[in-house]
C-alpha cells in the first residue's frame, strides 16, 4: 500500500481546541484494522520486514512489560512499513501448559471437583471452553495500546497447525537420537505435580535448620551435616575424599545409617570438598542431583522416600508425613538418640521455588523425556560468533554464551494433561513407537499413549516458523523467514531466546531464525525498584491509558528504553508526555489557524527566509539522526531527539518567530506557511511509530490524506544550511540572554520596554521586529536614555530600565551573586588543581566538579555583564 494522492483542500481544517485521547483513539484503531493496514501480502514484491511477538500466556494481561516491549516492536513495524517494506508483525498466544491448567483446576475446586473427577478428555475440554470465555483478554489490551499486528495471523500454540510442526520436530529429534527417555533427576513441583526446567526455578533466601548427624559408631563413626534430614532415609551412602586421610580408615566399608535398620558404604569420591564442613557428606541419589552422579559412578541403588506430593513414603514412623513434617520428627528422633552433634537455627540458605506457584521445588528421581542439547545449542552459538546472528547491545552477547555454552540436557517432559501430549505409544511387549503427524499411531490391545505432555517453552521455541506454517513450505514462510529482529527482555535469553535459535536452525536447514536479537531492560518503579505486588508499586497501564492516554503511555516507555538497561516510570513522566502530545496539538491547530499547507512545491531556497531555511535544515538532519538511531535499536535517543526538536525548535523556536511573519502577511507569510506545512508533515510522520494516534489525526487532517500508517517514511534530502544554522542560533542567543537579564532584572514578562537595538555588522537586521515582538522591546523615544546595555552575539541591545529597577538593590544583588559564583570557582580551581584528589576521584566525579567550574565562569561572565549594564556603573 502506498501513501494517497494529494486531496482537494478547500477550506481550512478544524482541530478542537483539547485533544481527548479516549475520544480519537479506539475509533481510530479499529479504522486502522479494517481497511487492512497491517495485513501483510505473502505475494508483495516488496522487501519483507517481520516481527513475530513475543507470545503472552493466554492467562495473562497486559503489564508494563509488556506494554514497553510493545511500543518498541510496534514503533519498528510502523516504520518498516512507511519505508515501504511487507512489514509482518505476528501476533499470538503460547497456552502456558503450568498456568492455565491451575486457573481451570482451581475454578473446578470451587464446584467441590478436581480433574480426575472429569477425566482426561473432559478436562481438556473444559480448558479450552476456559480459554475460549476467558483467555487472551491481553489481545483487546494489545488493542488498547495500538498494536499494529496482523490479526489476520493471529496464533495459539495449541493450533491444529503448531501441533503439527510440535509432532513434527518432536518425530524428527527422536530419529536423529535427539530426544531421548531417561530416569534423571528433575526439579519437581509437588503443588503443580510436573517436573519444571531449571530456569523455572527461581531461588530465595529461607531460613532453615542445618543439622550435623552422627553415623556409625565410635572410631568407625563420621558426622555429616544436612538442612534436609528427612532426605536421609534415602541414603545409599556417605561419601568422603579419596585423599583425606580422616576417613581413609572408613572408606569401603559399611556403616549403621541411623533409624533404619539398613547399613550404608562409605565410597570416596573427588566431588566432595574435604574443607567443607566435616568433609563427609551423605548420598541420596534419589533426592539430590550431585548425589545422583555420585551414585552413578559408584553403581549405588536410588531410593525414592518421597511421593509425588512430598509425603514420606518409608515403612516406619514417619510413613505419610509431609515433607517438613518429617524433618521435624526426624530431627527430634536422632536428638532423642544423642545422634545430633550440633543445630544451626536458623540456617538461611538459597531454596528453589516453583516461579508458577512458589512451592518449595524438591529434586526427585524421575523417567522423563529430554533433549540431547548438545549439537543444538553448539550450533546455536556458531551463529551468533560467526556473525549471522547480531545480539544488541554486544555486551549481552555473554550471558549468551554462559548459557549455551553450559547448557545441560532439557527436561521437556511435563506431568500435565494441558499441553502437546507426547506423540509416542508403548506396546504391550515393550514397544516403544514414535509417531509423526501424518503416520497412524499403533491400535490394540495393550498399547497406549505416553500421559506426558510437552514442556510449554518446546512449543514457543518454533514460534518464528511454526506461525508461518511449518512444516508445510507455505508461501508465508518463503515470504518472511527468517524473521529480521527479536525484540525481548534480556531475562528470558534463557527460557525462549536459545531455544528459539536451536529449534530454528534444526528445522530450517541452518538459517538462523531472526537476523537481530535486541535485549531490553526490564520496567521498574521511579526508584529504579522492581515491580512487584508484594511492594505494592505494580501500575496497570490501562489505568494511565485512562488517564493520559495510549501515546503518553508509549512515549514515556519509549524515552527511557536504553538497550539492555532497566527502565524506570512513574507517573509524573507519563503526565509530562501527555503534555508533549497536547503541545503538538496546540502547535498544528495554531499551524492550521495560519495558513500551514502541504499543498504545491516547497518555495525555491532564494525565497526562503533565514528561519524558514534554518528549520528546514534543521529538519533533515533530525531525519538523519533519527533513521540512526533506529538502526541501532536506540529508542531513549530518537525520542528524546524527537522531543527536542518538536518541541523546542519547531514549536518553541520555529513557531514563535513565524508569528511576525504571518501578522505581516503577503508572499513571505505563504511561503512560511508552506515551510511550516513542510515541517509538520515530516515532524509527524518522524514521530507517528512512537505516538500514533495523535499524529495520525493531526496528520489527515493537515495533509487530507487518508493515513499516516501507509505514508511515505521521510528522507533526508541532504538539504543543509549552515549559514541560517549559525544567523539563528545567535538570533536565540540575543533572545535568550535579553529574557534572562529581564527575569533577572524582575521584569513581567508581558512588560514592555524602550530598547534600541544596534544589529549592524550581523546578519541579525532582518529579525529585529521578531526581536522586539519575542522580547516586549517598543521603539526609543525621544527620552531614551540607556540603563543597560547587552553585548550578545556581535549585537547590542540598550534597555532603558530608568523607573522599572532599584538600580542600588540590584547591585547588591548581583555583587553578592559575583562572590557566590567567584566562590565557587576558586574551590573547582583547588580540587582540579590537586593531584591527590583527582588520582582517588571518580571521573564522574572529577566530571560534576568540571561542570560547577564552568558554570561558575559563565555566571562570572554574566553577572559581570549585567553590573556593568547597571546605571552609575
């Protein structure tokens, strides 16, 4: 789609006084859905550009985080698409296998029932009804926000399609002795019943207990310590250095482990640390990964003493107990024995926890499903060394590579019944089948499906391919893979981003999935504090949508998204970007108000005033800065760049001093005007990917074309004028310097005064009318007698102050300034004159302290200038 053709324009646009976001927006959105803008076509033949999004859980809703990542992908899109590119940004859900199987179990538990009570087809059936009545509420949200997606492509992870390509990897991992079934030691979720990935452990300080147990008796005796005793019933044997010569005597024979009436060895094993604590430790292979390799390379049994639940599962005593329960009762029995030798309470020490639910993880023995990683995730990582690859920022490039590089084999089972199941089948002798999505799975007596499903993040990491209709060559998939950027939070580099690049480069042949992995931040409160609801500092943004509005919401994330670095919001920020989009609107409605038009050719150079080719020079290269900054993912920039242009050189500075052009009327007014329509038109366009909706109203409406999503992304045409850059910024420099020696003076802003202005020798002459109107300065009348007088930028302006100062309260004034300033250079002169200061100093230090010193010098400078102005001086 390109931008319409120029239409008839034959009276002048209105704009409401106030723009009312809730008013434009959603209306605007919807407008934008249905006339197919963001449709992508498989068969353009123009450049693609594709985003696929980052999947939310089907249970969630929009949060800042996701709000910020948004505006960013969302501002690239949009872009893309005005530069004339296919632009394809994919929108979908992942069905959060953990999440949304809790949401629906809990509201069954509410009707007095649980899953099995339906069985395993009726409760799918119910999570899909959840999902259906429920789920995706994000997706309106995402609406809210202005995302530009394709919905046309809209995807689930539970698609028919996706659970093909998930069916058809998994098939083809297995025959390539990629996939694989082993007992292992997993992490296991006794409140969700699932094995979980170690990245879905999150760790915490508990406060907990460690004991020191005497086994054995007397010289054939040793103590370990443990902060989970009721592990030991699961003792196979205690382990000590092959070189430490405390044990020697121990190592290959059998000790009494305490209440049990088995005997355990003692095997020497170089993993054990002889420095730390007593230099034994006791082996459940069963409950403890390091244990379980330990028993592996000593042939030990593994006794499970936990059932899935955490309930004690030992004959005896403590059959049945929960797990903390036992360690309670455990502790006590061995105390009653004299078997404790000492008790640390509390001991605080680093506990997993389910990141789902917060339960304490417990390891535990396990027959699981995994993925050999190994040549996977190799690959992954040659992609990003040798360059096909680019991580942004660079540095991040590391915590990259310290994941792949020590990945360990994946765990992809899950013991849930929401999810991909597992396409393999058992026979009733032994069989094992693996079935690919168009093979029939074996039927009769005895065979039956594995009750596993897959872990969620399988399924996520095909996104890039799976969403454009892999396995099947579709004309999607030809068009926009590889993908060109995955925009996402450096957090999830772990759970999504190198499973995404093994997957990818598996099924596609060794072509990377995205060209550009470019790292965000994560969104913290004003105080740089992560948002949590325990803190009470978690923001719904669709509250300051409410408030301020979706581009006020955009902007401020935008403004403070520095690559990799966390960004901090409050709400003063988003209220003063409200005021940014209301400037803008202000600004065109005053625009419109005189005369400001895109129509016809933009007047020759030699008809354009100082101001008019100072802007527009000035605008270009605001395109070149920004078309950078783009390209190098740095959004904090090209807004900020955008803020200052707008706002102080186009609507501060631009607007301002065409104000004496147009009350003068004529042809310079009509070219000003066309210059200011020029202005606008680019302005707008530069920031419509950040800020949508108001320029996109502004825009129709100044230009009467149809819309800004399918407008021509500006180009720098080079144009530069550094003789009008250099005659006004000292036109800015006068104005400036005059403005500040009236407030210093105590003058109303409004209140005029007699000046003669002495411009000659500058090329200042023609803005002299602007000078006076801008500064309330009236003509020298036959009285003028000069108070002051202001040397600035090679002019002089004489102000006659006679009856509108206490000329003697204002020398004190300004003398006691002096000293203040004088002061405070000498003591910036000391410190940077001490050697000793500035080899112990920070260099930001050392910085600030420069910038007192400079500041100081310059209100030397000025302070000086304004007592020598002083009448009587």
């Amino acid at each position: 789609m390109t931008e319409n053709t120029q239409q008839p324009n034959n009276s002048t646009p209105e704009l409401p006084t106030q723009y009312a976001p809730a008013e434009v927006e959603g209306p605007l959105y919807e407008r934008w859905v249905e006339r197919g803008y963001f449709t992508a076509d498989a068969q353009s033949d123009k450049k693609p550009y594709t985003i696929v999004i980052p999947p939310p859980n089907v249970t969630g809703s929009l949060h800042l985080g996701h709000a910020f990542q948004h505006t960013l992908m969302d501002a690239l899109t949009r872009r893309k698409r005005m530069q004339g590119h296919e632009a394809l940004w994919l929108p979908g859900m992942d069905h959060a296998g953990i999440a949304t199987q809790n949401k629906v179990e809990q509201q069954l538990a509410e009707e007095g029932k649980s899953r099995h009570d339906l069985g395993r087809e009726a409760f799918v059936d119910r999570v899909w009804q959840w999902k259906e009545e429920y789920g995706g509420k994000i997706l309106g949200q995402m609406r809210r926000l202005g995302d530009g997606v394709d919905w046309s492509r809209e995807r689930f992870t539970m698609d028919e399609g996706l659970s093909k390509a998930v069916q058809t990897i998994f098939k083809r991992l297995y025959d390539d002795e990629l996939i694989y079934r082993a007992e292992r030691i997993i992490n296991w979720c006794p409140r969700c019943l699932t094995a979980i990935s170690d990245i879905e452990v999150e760790y915490q300080e508990d406060d907990g207990e460690l004991v020191s147990i005497r086994y054995g008796e007397g010289d054939e005796s040793l103590v370990v310590a443990t902060t989970r005793a009721e592990t030991m019933l699961g003792d196979t044997a205690v382990a000590v250095h092959p070189e430490d010569e405390r044990y020697a005597h121990l190592i290959g024979k059998q000790i009494k482990l305490p209440l049990t009436d088995r005997s355990i060895p003692v095997v020497a094993d170089t993993h054990v640390d002889p420095e730390f604590g007593t230099g034994a430790v006791k082996v459940t292979p069963a409950h403890d990964p390091n244990d379980f390799a330990i028993g592996q390379r000593h042939g030990l049994p593994s006794m499970t003493v936990m059932d899935e639940r955490g309930n004690i599962t030992v004959h005896g005593p403590f059959l049945g107990l929960d797990r903390f329960e036992a360690r309670s009762a455990i502790v006590g029995a061995l105390r009653e024995q004299g078997r404790i030798v000492a008790e640390k309470r509390p001991y605080v020490h680093s506990v997993g926890h389910c990141s789902r639910c917060s339960t304490t993880v417990e390891p535990r023995l396990s027959m699981q499903w995994w993925v050999k990683v190994g040549p996977l995730a190799q690959a992954a990582g040659d992609a990003v060394r040798d360059g096909r690859v680019k991580i942004h920022p660079e540095d991040m490039s590391k915590r990259y590579f310290d994941w792949v590089d020590n990945m360990h084999d994946w765990c992809i089972s899950r013991q849930l019944w929401w999810g991909h199941r597992i396409p393999v089948w058992y026979g009733p002798d032994g069989e094992v089948v693996c079935v690919g999505p168009d093979e029939q799975p074996p039927s009769g007596e005895g065979w039956t499906q594995d009750s596993d499903v897959l872990d969620t993040w399988f399924s996520s990491g095909l996104w890039p391919f799976s969403t454009l209709g892999w396995p099947e060559k579709t004309p999607d998939l030809e068009k926009f893979y590889a993908t060109d950027v995955l925009l996402t939070g450096h957090d999830i580099i772990f759970f999504w981003v190198a499973r995404m690049m093994m997957f990818g480069l598996y099924a596609m042949d060794g072509v990377a999935p995205f060209h550009t992995i470019a790292l965000t931040g994560l969104v913290r409160d004003e105080r740089g504090k992560k948002m949590s609801k325990s803190f009470g500092n978690v923001v719904d943004p669709l509250d300051w949508m409410d408030k301020y509005g979706s581009d006020a919401v955009r902007f401020t994330l935008a403004k403070g998204a520095n690559p990799g670095t966390d960004v901090p919001i409050g709400e003063d920020w988003v209220q003063a970007s409200r005021n940014f989009a209301n400037k803008i609107w202000n600004a065109t409605r005053f625009a419109l108000m005189n005369g400001a038009t895109v129509e016809g050719e933009l007047p020759a150079a030699e008809k354009l005033s100082a101001t008019d080719r100072w802007i527009l020079s000035r605008l270009n290269a605001t395109v070149a800065e920004v078309d950078a900054f783009y390209e190098d993912y740095q959004f904090s920039k090209l807004s900020d760049a955008l803020y200052h242009f707008a706002w102080d050189e186009v609507f501060d500075w631009y607007v301002e001093l065409s104000k004496t052009t147009f009350m003068g009327g004529g042809e310079q007014a009509a070219v000003s005007a066309r210059v200011l329509g020029e202005v606008l038109d680019v302005t707008l366009k530069l920031l419509h990917p950040v800020v949508p909706f108001v320029t996109e109203t502004l825009w129709t409406t100044l230009t009467g074309k149809e819309s800004l999503v399918v407008a021509e992304w500006p180009k720098d045409s080079g144009f530069r004028d550094a003789a009008a850059e250099t005659e006004i910024s000292n036109l800015q420099q006068v104005i400036t310097e005059v403005r500040r020696f009236r407030a210093d003076q105590g003058l109303q802003p409004g209140q005029r005064v007699p000046a003669r202005l002495d411009l000659s020798g500058t090329s200042l002459a023609a803005h002299e009318g602007a000078i006076r109107q801008l500064l309330r300065l009236q003509p020298e009348g036959e009285d003028f007698a000069a108070t002051a007088t202001l040397p600035v930028a090679g002019a002089t302006v004489a102000l006659d102050l006679s009856g509108t100062i206490d000329v003697d309260a204002e020398r004190k004034r300004l003398a006691k300034a002096l000293a203040a300033a004088e002061k405070d250079k000498a003591q910036c002169t000391a410190k940077l004159g001490n050697e000793a200061f500035l080899a112990k100093a920070a260099e930001q230090a050392v910085e600030k302290i420069r910038g007192r010193l400079a500041k100081a010098e310059a209100d030397i400078e000025r302070l000086g200038a304004q007592l020598a102005a002083l009448p009587g001086a």
